[in-house]
C-alpha cells in the first residue's frame, strides 16, 4: 500500500496548512520564496520538528512538467519554483508514495489535473475545470506558440497577450 504525503507550495504554507497524520514535503526553492514573519515563524518551526521535509524533484521530472505546460499553455503563468513543486509530486509518485499537493494557484492546479496528480486548497475554492491558454496579438490577431518568447508581434509590432483556448 501506497503511503500518502503533502507537497506543500509557498500558498500552503502561507495558508498555515500542515499534516499530522502524513509527511508534508517542500522544496528548498519554496522555502526562499516565504517572506512574511508569520509564516517564516510558521516553517522553521515545522522544520525544527521534522513536520516539513525538504526534497527536491529529479531533473526529469521537471523537464516532463516542462512539456506538458508547454502543450497546456500554463508556460505562460509558471515560475521555476511552481514547476518544481510539481515535479517534486511526480517525483514521490515514482518513489511508490500517494502524494497530493497543497496550492493556491490555479495555474499549478490546472496543471495537476491534466497529470492525474490531487491537489487540495488552503484559502480558495480550487478549480474544477482544465483550461488551455493561446498566445495572440493584440493589433492582428496572429496566434503564437505558448513558447513564443517575445513580447510584441513579429508582425505588426502590436503586444502579445494571453487567452483561454475555446
């Protein structure tokens, strides 16, 4: 049998969630990301008594969320530590565990749900649907690749903008 764990992001944490009963997991990148006194008080704390772990995800794992927020379009809307995080479940999903992650944000819960992986929420409601995002011009209209790096229209010049696919 499978043993269930926590991969806990910054909104978790800031959310004061904690399991009692399962071992929570973290990365080192989330933990620089916490800045308010609270939950920095709140995370050493768990940290001293061994109720947070620090792991980090192997390296393929965070080049498969690399392709599938490519295919999704959340490239748009992650960061680096919002990509570890997910990696890190994946990772303990290959370590034979059952692991669900804590997040706020909607772009990593969009995310978890396209891999199969549970998610729970802290302070918000959470998402029921998988939504895909397209980048486009704002002046004509072209559609780009959720890779396209640029900012403006290699066309006409115009902003690119973000929206979600139909």
């Amino acid at each position: 049998m499978k043993d269930q764990v926590y991969v806990i992001d910054s909104s978790g944490i800031i959310g004061g969630f904690l399991s009692g009963k399962s071992p929570n997991f973290t990365t080192s990148q989330v933990i620089m990301e916490i800045k308010d006194l609270k939950s920095k008080i709140f995370l050493q704390s768990a940290l001293e008594e061994g109720r947070i772990i620090i792991k980090e995800p192997t390296q393929e794992d965070v080049n498969q969320v690399g392709k599938v927020i490519i295919e999704s379009g959340d490239i748009l809307r992650l960061s680096d530590v919002d990509k570890q995080v997910i990696a890190l479940a994946i990772t303990l999903k290959k370590d034979n565990r059952l692991p669900t992650v804590v997040t706020d944000d909607y772009s990593i819960q969009n995310v978890l749900k396209i891999m199969e992986i549970p998610f729970r929420s802290v302070l918000t409601r959470g998402i029921h649907d998988v939504v895909g995002w397209i980048k486009f011009c704002k002046g004509c209209k072209k559609i780009y690749p959720s890779d396209y790096s640029s900012t403006d229209c290699e066309i006409c010049g115009s902003p690119i903008s973000r929206k979600r696919k139909k």
